[in-house]
C-alpha cells in the first residue's frame, strides 16, 4: 500500500503516535509530497526550533522508503479537475489541501490525514489512525 502523509499524520509520526506508527510498518511506499514539505517548512520557521524540526525531517526524507514527490504536469491537471469539481458542487477545500489530494491521487496513494474535508474529493482514499 502506497500512503502519503498530510502535514498532520507526519507531525503524529514525529511525535511518536503508536497509531500511526504501527500502520506504517504496512506502508511499502511513503510519500511526502513538496506541498507537505513546504507546510513543514513554513511551521518549523514559526518556531523556535527551526534547525532541530529541520534535521529529522531532512533524516525521514533520506529514508529508502520514503519518496518526495514533486509537482508534475499530472498534479496540475488533476488539481485542476479536482478544484473544478469542488467549486461547481460548492465544496471547496484549502488550495495546499488540493494540490495535495492531487499527488496522493497521482500516486495511487491513500492519504493520511486527521483532515476530514478530504472526503469531498472523488476518487480520494483517506484514512486517519487512533
């Protein structure tokens, strides 16, 4: 099984949330997708333990099976489709959130998240841990 993990599952994994740690020993790839990354990027800048939220994620990234995933010409089409469709059903989620149900839908990945607006795209499988 292919997942990729939404800001907040790899927040869950740092902190050490047995849930999740003990589903991702099934994971045969883990995704991080560079809209995740960026989000992380963001957060650890707004805190006062930027180079230490740095190293671990620069060591998870650097693992054999974890891939970061870049933004292709297949995202955009599907973030644009998947924005399309939301917007004439009067669904909208936040842009980062759709440019990340994109790379998991590119991937063929389940997206894990605590997020449950993700449910609104078609197609997506998501799934939270406890």
């Amino acid at each position: 099984m292919n997942v990729l993990l939404d800001t907040n599952a790899y927040t869950a994994l740092v902190r050490g949330e047995r849930g999740l740690l003990r589903r991702l020993t099934h994971a045969s790839r883990i995704l991080m997708s560079a809209v995740v990354v960026g989000e992380l990027e963001y957060g650890f800048r707004h805190g006062d333990r930027y180079a230490e939220n740095r190293t671990v994620l620069d060591e998870f990234l650097a693992e054999p099976s974890v891939e970061f995933v870049i933004i292709t010409r297949d995202t955009t089409l599907r973030y644009g489709l998947l924005m399309a469709e939301l917007h004439r059903q009067g669904q909208k989620i936040p842009t980062n959130d759709a440019w990340i149900a994109g790379h998991a839908l590119e991937h063929n990945a389940e997206l894990w998240t605590r997020d449950t607006h993700f449910a609104r795209v078609r197609g997506l499988v998501t799934s939270a841990w406890t």
